[in-house]
C-alpha cells in the first residue's frame, strides 16, 4: 500500500519493468516522485520495487478485477505496457471505473481512436485520457500545432522524424505488429488506408539528404485533433534499402495480420533487437520537420533537435504526470492530445529541445 499526501499524490507507473518503464521509474525517483510499480511479472516488479525502495502492485492485464484493486486509490495511471493495441482497453477500463486519469506512451492510430472515443465518458467522470505522451507523439504534436498557429490557413500538414539509438524490444514488436494495416494518411479529415512505404521523398539534415517514407505514425491521428489540418502524412526517415524492402511486404500484407505468421514475425523481430545503452542514449539524439500549407501555396516551416527518444520520452511523460498531479481537478478532461493538454510550446521547454530552423 501506498499512502497519498499533497506533496506525494499517489501514481501507478504500469509495465514498470519495461524497458521505458524502468527508465521512467529511476527518473521519477530522482525527482522525488513515488510511483507505484506495477506490471504481469510479479517477482520483476517486486524486486524492482525493493532496488528503488519504491511501493509495488503488481496486477494482471486479463484480470479485470486485479487491474481495478492495482488502480484503486490513485490519481492518474501512466501505462508504458504494449503493445497498446492489446493492452490499452483493459487498463483504461480500470481507470474510468476507479476514477484515475489515463496517460500512456503509443504511437498507434487505432490506440489514439479507440481512446478519443471514450472522451464522452471520462469527461463525464472529470478525467483526462491521454495518449501518446512520449517521443509518440509530443515533439510532433507540439511541432503540428505551433504551425497550426503561424498559419492558420494550412490545409496539409507533413511531419518527419529521424530517431537515433534504435528502437527498444516493446517498440519492435509493436511496429512488427501493425504492418498488416498498411500505411495510413489523412486526406479530407479521414484515416486513409495506403501501400506500406506509400510515398519517399527527402529531408535535408545539416546539409545532408536523408531518405524517408510514409508510416501510419500517430500524428496522423492526432494532428488532427490538435490543428483541424485535414490532409496530413508523416514520415519516417530511412536508409533507401529500408524503403525497397517495406514497399516488398506489400505484396504479403494480407498474411502478415495471420496469427501464427504475426506471431512467429513479432518474436523474430523481438530476437534481433537490442535496446540502446545509456551510452547509445546520450550519444544520439532525434530531428524532426514539420511543413504547413495553404491552399494558396503559403507555406510554414519548422525543424527541431530533441534528445534520443526514450529520454524524450521520460521527460515528456513526467512533465505530464507532474501536470496532473498537481491539478486534482483540471479544467479539460476528456481526450487530449499532448499539445492540448499542456501548449504547443510544451516540447521546446524540455531539456535538451532547441528550434533548428523557422519560417
């Protein structure tokens, strides 16, 4: 058990032992904040909880009533278990019922959809459902909607990333499992299926080129909700050979959603991935574009550095926890993207974010 007190309003950090969660965990003690630890593996989570002297819950994501008995009693529950396709439902479930505010760190469409449908009734309950609160999708969204607001006009949005240090096993297995849906866009405010790797094209970073493709990233989701900018892709940046070789999977995406074949794809994917070192973290970091236009042809640019996106991610997501924490009663519920929630400048206070080029 844990007790509750102004200073210390009571959390539970959910797949605590994750990769992300872990460091989320050392992070939030360092700053003098005491989640509750919880995740399915009881003796990780419990010894976990022993080496930084923090309160554990563990609970199982299949069992209603032990994920209702691990929220009980506490203000907002930070969910960083995935992939969130198959874990999201069941722990904002909980939440709504026990009267928790709901934050996690997706980057899935269907995850930000299914979310943005429960608005309606956790307004009703005063809570906040908030998705996407890591490197998916703040610095992003935050980018989204500061064009949004030098030009008010735009009519299509394109953001772009490139992320060093590679991605963390959760990550992988969550990209792996999404390829059967193929790419998404919008195009007049609606979710539209494409091809994998659908579109290429470049952005240039210090001087040099680098190759991207289109992925179904969660902005094309979210940006949306947080401009009103009805025609929007994301891209991702890749090595050529990378875009040849999703565009090759198109050919066998219908058997990728199969189950035996998605599973045997996760786990091989899961097997050859290494998350990257504290080293790894430090020494890369994240650049990310972002380009609105008119319909005229008006244009608005922007282009900004973060760290590596898993240290992105726990600043973004304490600094929103941090957020909650300290407004028992805020004045939006409801489904809120990142930039709604805490200001389209929220991601240029984080450390180690600085604006490359504006215009």
């Amino acid at each position: 058990m844990t007790s509750e007190t102004p200073e210390n309003p009571s959390w539970l950090l959910y797949g605590a032992n994750g990769y992300t969660g872990r460091l989320i965990a050392a992070a939030a003690t360092r700053e003098g904040l005491r989640p509750v630890l919880s995740g399915r593996n009881r003796s990780a989570i419990e010894e976990m909880g022993r080496e930084l002297n923090l309160p554990s819950k563990p609970a199982d994501l299949d069992s209603p009533a032990d994920l209702r008995a691990a929220v009980r009693g506490h203000r907002l529950v930070l969910h960083c278990a995935g992939p969130f396709a198959r874990t999201s439902a069941a722990m904002l479930d909980a939440c709504l019922a026990e009267g928790a505010h709901y934050a996690d760190i997706t980057g899935e469409i269907d995850v930000f959809a299914s979310c943005h449908a429960r608005s309606d009734e956790a307004s009703g309950r005063s809570l906040c459902v908030i998705p996407g609160s890591g490197f998916d999708v703040v610095p992003t969204d935050c980018v989204a909607a500061t064009l949004k607001s030098r030009l008010p006009a735009a009519t299509s949005l394109t953001l772009a990333f490139e992320a060093g240090g590679g991605p963390s096993v959760g990550t992988a297995r969550t990209g792996a499992a999404g390829l059967a849906k193929g790419g998404r866009v919008r195009r007049g405010g609606k979710l539209v299926t494409v091809p994998l790797a659908w579109k290429s094209r470049t952005f240039v970073r210090d001087g040099t080129p680098r190759s991207a493709m289109t992925i179904p990233w969660g902005d094309v989701y979210t940006a949306f909700v947080s401009t009103g900018i009805p025609d929007i892709e994301v891209y991702m940046c890749v090595p050529p050979r990378a875009i040849q070789n999703t565009r090759r999977l198109n050919l066998v995406r219908p058997l990728l959603g199969l189950g035996l074949f998605a599973r045997l794809l996760e786990r091989r994917v899961a097997a050859s991935v290494h998350p990257p070192s504290p080293e790894k973290r430090a020494s890369t970091n994240a650049r990310i574009w972002g380009e609105a236009v008119t319909a005229s042809g008006e244009r608005a640019l922007l282009e900004i550095e973060t760290p590596n996106g898993y240290d992105l991610t726990v600043t973004a997501a304490l600094g929103i926890v941090k957020r909650l924490l300290r407004e028992p009663r805020p004045t939006q519920t409801g489904f809120l993207t990142p930039s709604q929630l805490m200001g389209a400048s929220y991601v240029f206070g984080l450390p180690g974010v600085r604006e490359i080029q504006a215009s």
